[in-house]
C-alpha cells in the first residue's frame, strides 16, 4: 500500500537528482529494507513539520530508521557541506536547508 503524499514530499525526478549522494553514505552491511525516496521524504516530514522524531507519521519507514539515515546525512564533512545540506541545495530548497541548521544548532 502506497503512503499517503505530504506537503513536504519532493518529486521522485528531484529526488533522482540526489539518490547517488545519498546512497554513497550508507554503510553497506546489508540489504536496503526501506525506499530511500521514502527516507528523505520523511527527513523532509521532520524538518518542516517541526515534529518530533517519534511524530513522523505511519507509511514512512520506522522514526529510528529515519533517525539514522539523518545521522548519517548531517555528519560534518572537513570543508565540504553536510551531505543533506548538499542535497538540499540541489534541489532547490534553501528554506530546509535554514530550518535543518536551526535544528542542528548550526545557525
């Protein structure tokens, strides 16, 4: 069953535009259980919603999951942007990329 579509949900060509430096992050230890599109979407959810981790709603993959990959996408890089915040840029959204350095307290 398909999740339901929220504002904060990129198109699956913006998303394209980033998959591969997305997915460059990842440990690969195993098989990926989750859709990655689904995973920066619900980054997404998080960021703009201003909700809590535990808040993201059903049809996303588990808040913990989600929590990782945000982990893994915010670690400082020497003298390169964060990885989301890479992204983001990419894909045109500036205002993410201010609310993602309010929440990390990187103003």
């Amino acid at each position: 069953m398909a999740r339901p579509e929220f504002a904060s949900d990129v198109s699956h060509e913006e998303f394209e535009a980033v998959r591969g430096m997305l997915e460059a992050a990842r440990r690969r230890t195993r098989p990926r259980k989750h859709d990655l599109y689904d995973v920066f979407c619900a980054v997404l959810y998080f960021l703009e919603s201003g909700s809590a981790w535990r808040g993201v709603p059903e049809g996303f993959p588990p808040w913990r999951t989600v929590h990782e990959y945000f982990t893994q996408w915010t670690a400082l890089r020497p003298g390169e942007p964060m990885l989301l915040e890479a992204a983001l840029e990419r894909i045109g959204r500036p205002a993410t990329v201010a609310t993602l350095h309010k929440v990390l307290g990187r103003h």
